[in-house]
C-alpha cells in the first residue's frame, strides 16, 4: 500500500514510472465537476468517478483485488478506508469473482487511512482493504490498474 498526495506526484514518478499516464489523467481530467461514470484510459488503465454515501458498518468488509492494482483517490470530501495485509487464513465472505476481480473477507482491518481532498492510496493485490468508513458522502476517482502493467515480470 502507498498513501501520498497528488502533489507528491514526480516523487512517486521515480519508483514508478508508469503511473505518469495515470498522475497526468487525475491532474488533467479530473475535478468535481466530472459527472460519476467509468472512464477508459487505455487498454491497461480505466477510472471509475462516483460519488459515494458511508457503508453501514456491517458492510465496511474486506475486498482484494488480483489482476487490478487500486489507486483511491478522493475528489471531494474525505474518505476513510480500513486495511490489512493479507494472508492465506482469511474468513471468506465471497469466494473471488474473476469477471469482476473481486473477493470479500469477513476479517476486520487492522488499520484505518484518512484521505482528504487530493490525497490517494494505492491497493496491491496483497492489500485488503474497505472502502467507504467514512461518516460523509465523498466523491472519489478508483483508477484501476492492471498488475501487469505496473509490475513488469
């Protein structure tokens, strides 16, 4: 996982490189006037803005992804996202979902992101994570990533 600021961006940029058409996109294209709806960025790279109510606490659960890496980033309000690395002992809740790369776990994060206006974290298929903690609306940008087009193997 990698929490940062967009301003942080050329930073971020020497680790990895790749994620500049990614950075140019949310700089670019994205502000609160942007209508919820998924964007193709290219064949690699699509973006999902919505604007978003708190889950109830019984459904701020675990997901993980395995063939997209997650870049949360909050367009407006604040968002709250629950984590934790992963491990083979997770409950699951819903076995994964190939079609819509996704699995859910019964565990419960062990640590909490608070993100504001600006502000990004990044999702490995390695972290689980809970989106929406929150106790406000927050308009958001998920960038999804293909894994192979970040790590290059």
């Amino acid at each position: 996982m990698l929490v940062s600021s967009l301003k942080n961006h050329k930073k971020i940029l020497k680790f990895f490189p790749q994620l500049d058409i990614v950075f140019d996109f949310l700089r670019k294209k994205v502000s609160a006037k942007v209508p919820d709806g998924k964007i193709v960025i290219n064949k690699n790279i699509y973006a999902v803005i919505q604007t978003c109510e708190p889950k109830p606490k019984k459904e701020q659960i675990l997901e993980k992804h395995k063939k997209y890496i997650d870049l949360q980033y909050v367009i407006s309000g604040k968002e709250k996202i629950g984590w934790k690395y992963f491990n083979k002992n997770f409950t699951t809740l819903k076995r994964y979902n190939s079609k819509k790369d996704i699995a859910f776990y019964s565990d419960k994060p062990e640590t909490f992101i608070n993100l504001k206006k600006g502000e990004f974290a990044i999702f490995f298929p390695e972290d689980t994570h809970a989106p929406l903690c929150c106790d406000k609306p927050v308009k958001k940008c998920i960038v999804k990533i293909s894994e192979s087009f970040l790590v290059k193997k």
